[in-house]
C-alpha cells in the first residue's frame, strides 16, 4: 500500500473554523495535481495531527473528476488513478488566558498572561505576559510596585519552511533581600532584568531537529522602591546597590 501511487487532484478540508488552508496544504508532503504515494499521505496526515491544532485528522481519496490547479479536468490514467483527498479535522480552541494570585512573605504578587499557538489562524505562536510585585509593608515603600512583561512570538515555519524561528523579550524586576542566621534583614535591592531571546531551529525529519539560541542579559539594580529600613541596611552592610552587568549566552 505505501508504494500505491495517486494523481491528487484536488485536495477539500471540512471541519475549520478559524486556520486557513494553507496550513493544511503546507503540511502535505505533495501539492494539488501531483503524483503522491500512500506513505506520503499518510505521512502528511501524521504531520496535520502533530501541529496540536487539531483533536482528531482522518482523510479519504475519493474518484472524482475535477480541475486541476491549471483548470483543465485531467484524463485518468490506470497506471496513475486520479483522486480527490478529502480531509476532515476536528480544530482546538488555542487562544488559552491565565491568571495567578499569591500573598506570602509580607509580599503581593499578580500574574495574568495570554498565548495563542495559532495566532490569526495562522500556525503563529504569540503571548503575553504581565506580572506585578505588590505593596509590601516591611520590604517595599507604600506606593512602590515593581512590574514586569514578557512577550514573545515563535514561527514554526518561518518563510514556509521548516525553520522554526522565535523572538522573547523580558522585562522584569524582582525583590532579593539578604538575612542574617537570626532571621534579620540585613539588606536587599531590586533586580530589573532586560532579556532578549532569538531561537532557530531546522526540522530535518520529524525526529531530527537541529538548531540555537543566542541570548542577550541586561542587569541593573536599584534601592528606588525598598522601604528606607532595607535601603539604610544594604547601604550600611554592602556599600549600596550592586553594579551593573550584561552578558552573552
């Protein structure tokens, strides 16, 4: 059977609601009006349910004489049957919000973000991501509140290829403090973390993958936001605010 070969004609999809067909079609192993074996379809048909768009793909080649891409309805050939792939999907919702809330260790925390794998029905990966350090009464100042976003946006196939291509960006800003065995805050400052991210990756096969990651850090460190009893211990027990770095991985 996997050596069985078919002229597709045409190629119909029932079942989507918001993915557009050249996703389908960019899965296919073989185009409108070529020649393609039953392992190529099926093989296809494999690459259609990995995309995690879909709960369940099935597919049927049907006789029936129609127009080809170039409009002319082609002669069937006995050797090389012509058919239609008719494939049927059943589409996910992708587009998933979240949102988090914690309180602990005198400290406030919020989170709300919101991805979508199939962004414009497009096979694109896009979120978002937006967190809040809040008031804190021994650590923070009454109206001080330390914010951070992340987003990002990954193409699996970037230029209609098999490249997968993807971009982060982080911005976000965290409490570190310092204790001493007593369990005393002796000092502390602010983390404000700039990251950018660039991912590449080549599918050779749907086993074998190939690719990096170059990843660009930006440090600073501030006492703008702490409670002045944290800001006078860190001054007074490590000279201030620790220097700036950068670095590239």
């Amino acid at each position: 059977q996997g050596c069985f070969t078919v002229r597709v004609d045409a190629v119909q999809i029932e079942g989507m609601f918001r993915t557009h067909r050249s996703v389908v079609l960019r899965e296919l192993l073989f185009s409108e009006g070529g020649v393609a074996s039953m392992r190529q379809v099926e093989e296809s048909m494999t690459r259609l349910r990995n995309l995690g768009l879909f709960r369940e793909v099935s597919y049927a080649l049907v006789t029936q004489l129609v127009a080809g891409p170039d409009g002319v309805v082609p002669a069937q050939d006995p050797k090389v049957p012509g058919r239609v792939l008719q494939i049927t999907v059943d589409e996910r919702w992708t587009l998933m919000p979240g949102f988090s809330f914690s309180q602990g260790g005198d400290l406030t925390s919020l989170r709300a973000s919101v991805y979508d794998v199939n962004a414009f029905g497009r096979y694109l990966e896009l979120g978002f991501q937006y967190g809040r350090l809040g008031r804190s009464e021994n650590f923070l100042k009454s109206d001080g509140a330390a914010n951070s976003f992340v987003l990002w946006a990954r193409d699996p196939r970037f230029l209609d290829s098999f490249w997968r291509v993807g971009v982060d960006l982080w911005s976000y800003t965290r409490l570190r403090t310092f204790y001493s065995t007593a369990g005393d805050v002796q000092g502390g400052f602010l983390l404000n973390r700039l990251i950018a991210v660039l991912r590449a990756e080549r599918e050779f096969s749907r086993w074998l993958r190939l690719g990096g990651t170059l990843e660009i850090m930006s440090d600073s460190f501030s006492l703008d936001l702490l409670s002045d009893p944290v800001a006078q211990a860190q001054a007074t027990n490590f000279g201030g605010a620790p220097e700036s770095n950068r670095a590239v991985i």
